[in-house]
C-alpha cells in the first residue's frame, strides 16, 4: 500500500493525489473488498491519472463516493468479500496497535508531569497493555454477537468484556503500587513499552490478514441465507441512524424481496455488507445519535473533574470540557440542519 501511494505521489508530484488514494483504500477495505481486488481499482485509476495528468478527484469525484460506488457494483457483480467480522487475530492485532498508542500518550503525560528524570512504579506499564487488550477483546466480541443477538446486546456485552479486563487490571496495579520499576527515566520504558507493542503490532498485521475469512456470493460455495442474514444484521447494526426496529424492517424486506423472486439473499442483492452500505441514510437520525454522544462526553468530563478535582479543575481539564460543549453546540446545528435538508426535499 505504502508503495501505491508512493506511485499516486510520483505521478503528478501533488500530495493530494496521495491522500484521495489513501482515503479510497481505507473505505474499500471497510466495504470488504479483497485487497487484490482493491489494488486493481486504484491500479486503474493511478493509470488514468499519468496518462490525463488530472488529479483523482478530478477524474473520479471524492474518494469516499468512488469507492462506494466502486464497492456497490462489486456487490451488484457478486464478486467475493472479506468478512469484515473482527477474527481472534484481528483482535490481537487491533490490542497491540492501541496499547502502542497508550503507551505513547503516558510517555508524553510523564515527560509533562514530572520531567525526563521522573520514576516510575510497576504498576504503571500494565494499563496500556490491559487497555489494549480490553478494547481488542471487546471489538472480538461485539463482532460475535452483533452477527447473531440484538446489536445492543452485542454492545453490553463488550463494555462488560473490556470493563472485566479493566477491573482485572487495576487489581494487578494495586497489588504493584508500591514497588518502584525505576527510580528515574520513567518515560523511556514507556517509549521502550510502545516500541515493543509497534513492533508486534507490525509482525502480526500479515497474519492476520491471511487468517481473514473471503466470502463468496456466487456459485456452488456462496453464503446461504442465514448467513447471509448475519454478515447485514451486524453492518446494518453499525448505523447509528438505524434502530433495532428498522435493522429488523430492513431485513424483513430483504427476505420478501428474495422469496418473491424465488432466488437467495447472496444471489438477489450480491454483498450483505454492500448491501447495507448502499441503503440511504437517516441524516437526521445520524445527526441526533452526535448529539446525544457529546451530551454524554461533556456529563462525563464534568463529573470526571469533580471527582478528581474536588470542583476545582485545571486549564487542561477546563479547555477538554469547552471543546465537548463547543461539539455539543455543533451537532444540535448540525441536526437542525439535516431537519432543515429533509423538510425542504419534502
């Protein structure tokens, strides 16, 4: 991938070209296309861009939109898919990749809060580890269930995984709170920590890829209906402007489609998860979820600062509190505004 956006670059020396490819792939590998298949599509467009020495969003329009479009006739075309369905191995991989980040982030913390000397106990290195893993294994078991339960179930069920490991975690600080790791140069086992977890992160991303489940539409090995049934049930579920009254609606209609034409789900509508990309989406109801995810950020802030604070919060803390409200502000805007789009279609 590295190397395509190298060539996206080299062909008209214009970042942009760059970032539309890179902005392209990311959506076509969350479409579930194979990355074969993924490369042959920018392939062709990197082809046409040397020979008009026209930018991509010239050519094509947004990156966003082409690779829609691109992963809707795909799915119209029955061609296979990836699972986007997390795997053991995904997992393992997304829980390295955000312990490094943690890890990063409390390297930064401690070089802010007592300088480059600053210590550290053994308790510390175990919460990016244990923050990773909580996220991974949540991701692993949302993806499980989001397939077969209700999608909120599905949610409970992961904050409750990862609020396990959390727990679990904490107990193995506690039980090292007082013993001293080093007594200076703290951050550099931080940055010692991320560098490892980069490093496995690194070493485990091609496995994981081979371990990914390809899916197929059509002929004598494609997906039945039930299964069919799961792989939408869980990307419809990811649609905050869809309730698990319209997810179960949508899927209703699917199947009287299907028995109508006296064919299956894979062979009527190609890609599940295609299929649940294409449909339109509810802006306002989209808009409406922003709201209520800032309103819960802000009350969460508050009541952090409280606690930790007495009620007498810091510059830091006040300024993350301003810009949550300052996000609160902008989506109820935000939702007037798709109201205000909606009333005027109709």
């Amino acid at each position: 991938m590295i190397d395509l956006l190298k060539d996206f670059y080299d062909a008209r020396r214009v970042m942009a070209d760059s970032q539309w490819a890179d902005a392209a792939h990311g959506e076509l590998l969350r479409a579930g296309l194979p990355a074969v298949r993924i490369d042959d599509l920018l392939g062709e467009v990197l082809v046409a861009v040397r020979e008009s020495q026209a930018g991509p969003e010239e050519l094509f329009g947004p990156a966003t939109a082409w690779a829609q479009q691109c992963a809707g006739e795909a799915s119209q075309d029955g061609e296979d898919f990836v699972d986007p369905t997390v795997t053991a191995p995904a997992a393992v991989v997304r829980a390295m990749w955000v312990a490094a980040l943690v890890s990063v982030f409390f390297a930064f913390i401690t070089v802010r809060v007592g300088g480059w000397g600053r210590g550290l106990y053994a308790s510390a290195p175990w919460f990016p580890l244990g923050f990773g893993i909580a996220v991974g294994l949540a991701s692993l078991v949302h993806g499980a269930l989001a397939r077969r339960r209700s999608i909120w179930l599905a949610r409970v069920a992961a904050l409750a995984a990862a609020s396990l490991v959390i727990v679990l975690t904490a107990l193995v600080m506690k039980a090292l709170e007082d013993v001293w790791l080093v007594s200076r140069g703290g951050v550099l086992v931080f940055l010692g920590e991320a560098l490892m977890l980069f490093g496995i992160w690194w070493s485990l991303k091609p496995w994981a890829a081979r371990r990914a489940r390809v899916v197929t539409v059509r002929g004598p090995s494609a997906i039945d209906d039930a299964q069919w049934l799961e792989l939408a049930r869980a990307e419809l579920g990811k649609r905050e402007d869809l309730p698990p009254g319209g997810v179960l609606q949508l899927l209703e209609e699917a199947q009287e489609h299907a028995r109508d034409a006296g064919t299956s789900l894979a062979a009527e509508f190609g890609n599940p998860v295609g299929y649940a990309r294409q449909l339109p989406v509810d802006e306002v109801a989209d808009a409406r979820a922003q709201v209520w995810f800032w309103l819960a950020m802000s009350t969460f802030l508050t009541v952090l600062i409280g606690v930790h604070d007495h009620w007498h919060p810091t510059a830091l803390h006040l300024v993350f509190l301003v810009i949550s409200l300052a996000c609160v502000a902008l989506s109820i805007w935000g939702q007037r505004e798709a109201v205000r789009i909606r009333t005027r279609g109709a």
